[in-house]
C-alpha cells in the first residue's frame, strides 16, 4: 500500500512527443559530382599527356648527351690520357723524392730488377697497386666505388649540415 | 702429367687432362685470355710451344717470370710496401708533412688501359 509521497508514473509529456524529421538527409553539395568526375579525368588526361612529354624529353635529353659524347670522343679521350699521364710523371717524380736516400733504389723498378722484363721500351700501365702508393686508402676505396657516386658534383644541400670529416664517408 | 707437357709451376695453373680441340675451347674460362694478363700469358705459351717442353723450361723463364708477375703482382706489392714504409720513415723522421699526398689521385684520374696492345672493344 502505497502511503506517504505520492508515486507517479511515467507518461509521455502533455500534448504528446512533438514531430521529428524521418527524411533522408543530404550532405551539403559543394560541387556536383559530374564535375568531380570531370576533374579526375581531366587530372589523369594531363598526367598521361605530361607523362608522355616527359619521356619524350628525357629521351631528347639522352639522344643529345650520346650525341655530345660521341662528337667528343677524340677530345675526351685525349684528355683522359693526358690526365692520366700526368698522374704517371707526378708518381714517378714523387717515388724519384721519397726514394732518394734508399741505397740501390732504381726509380720504376725493384731495386734495379724491372718489373716486367720482356717489355723492354714497351710501356704496361701499373694497377691499383702502384698508383696508388702516395695515397691514403680511402682514395683508392673512392675510385674503385666510384660507380656508385653520383653525377652531380658540385655542392649538395646538405654539405653545412655535417662536419667536414664526416664527408668523406658519404658522397 | 706422364705426358711431361707440364709448365714450371706446380699445379698452380689449370689444364684439361684430355688434349682435344673440344677440351681446347673449353679451357678458355681456365686462362687469362680476355684479362690483363692475357698479353704475357699469349707470350708466355708462344715461346714455350716454338722451344718445346723441356727446352722452355730454360729459355722462356723471363716471360713465365713476367707472367707470374702479372698475375700475383709480387714485385708491384713489394714495391709499393717499400715506397709506403719509406714514407712513414720520412714522416717519423719529420723531413715530410704527411705519410700521404692530399687527394692525389683526383677522382677519375685513375684510368688504366691494358688492352691496348690486342684491343677487345
């Protein structure tokens, strides 16, 4: 028996629920979509077209690259080899130096024995070995790696972010 | 061999058993030719074959010297050890700066060409 403060039950407010929206609600066009679908094909009509052009281009670019080497060739040539007999005479001037006071030291050969000995006048180009005797090793490792340099030799935009000492170990 | 076609060194080089044109060309992989040392090897074997066997022992010692040269490179090592450990000397000894020279080889100066005498290209 219910005595004391009166029990209420629940029932829906006076008047009854007020009226909510059961419609299907559409998000706020900002553009059509015929328009998205337009941009996107336009986008991938340029990027085929651009892609193509590029590829033009980069072939252009190495059909006159081949060219200029190949116009170059005898000049190239020339001056790789007089590069690298200026390199031969520096060595030779440098062991004539260095192996001045060694007693029976014959300059290009050991200690008076030639190298090769059924050369006579003829000349045989010295390996790694050789040329690389006034050296460090990392100067040799740079050569012998040097496929892996890259083309660009001028400054790199990272060269103020490390130590000088640090360059040699990446290129 | 009991064939007695053997060169100086002892089994440092290989050769087919079976001498056939067939065993001929596929030695080739087992010489020099092709190499840098192809020139003194050609040399080497032209004047054991215009001696003969035994006589080439005697007479072909400086090419079969030379070609051992190229391939081991002893002279071209001792050398070059002998030029390093003088520098170190010198720069112990305070006469020179440093026991190397700065960038000396500049990159692609380096640029052997050994096949000169039988270009391949």
């Amino acid at each position: 028996m219910a005595t004391g403060a009166e029990f209420r039950q629940d029932m829906p407010p006076k008047g009854g629920y007020r009226a909510f929206n059961f419609h299907r609600t559409f998000p706020k066009l900002v553009w059509s979509p015929g328009t998205v679908v337009a941009a996107i094909f336009g986008a991938t009509a340029y990027g085929v077209y651009a892609a193509l052009e590029g590829k033009k281009k980069d072939i252009t670019e190495k059909f006159e690259d081949v060219d200029i080497n190949n116009a170059m060739e005898p000049f190239l040539t020339a001056e790789r080899d007089r590069y690298w007999l200026k390199l031969l005479a520096k060595n030779r001037a440098l062991e004539e130096e260095i192996m001045k006071d060694v007693p029976g030291w014959k300059t290009g050969t050991w200690y008076g024995e030639p190298v090769y000995f059924t050369l006579g006048d003829k000349w045989w180009d010295p390996t790694a070995t050789e040329v690389f005797v006034h050296s460090r090793g990392s100067n040799e490792t740079r050569d012998h790696l040097w496929r892996q340099h890259s083309e660009y030799a001028g400054p790199k935009f990272y060269d103020n972010w490390f130590p000088q000492w640090m360059s040699k170990w990446f290129w | 061999m009991a064939t007695g076609n053997r060169n100086p060194e002892n089994f440092t080089s290989l050769s087919p058993i079976v001498k056939a044109p067939i065993t001929d060309t596929l030695s080739v992989p087992l010489s020099q030719q092709g190499r840098i040392c192809g020139f003194f090897e050609s040399q080497f074997y032209r004047c054991m074959e215009a001696y003969g066997a035994k006589m080439g022992r005697k007479y072909c010692d400086l090419e079969h010297r030379d070609f051992q040269e190229c391939v081991t490179g002893d002279k071209q090592k001792k050398r070059a050890d002998a030029i390093r450990e003088q520098r170190c000397k010198l720069f112990l000894d305070g006469k020179i700066a440093k026991p190397y020279v700065d960038n000396h080889p500049e990159p692609g100066q380096f640029k052997t060409d050994h096949f000169q005498w039988n270009r391949i290209n």
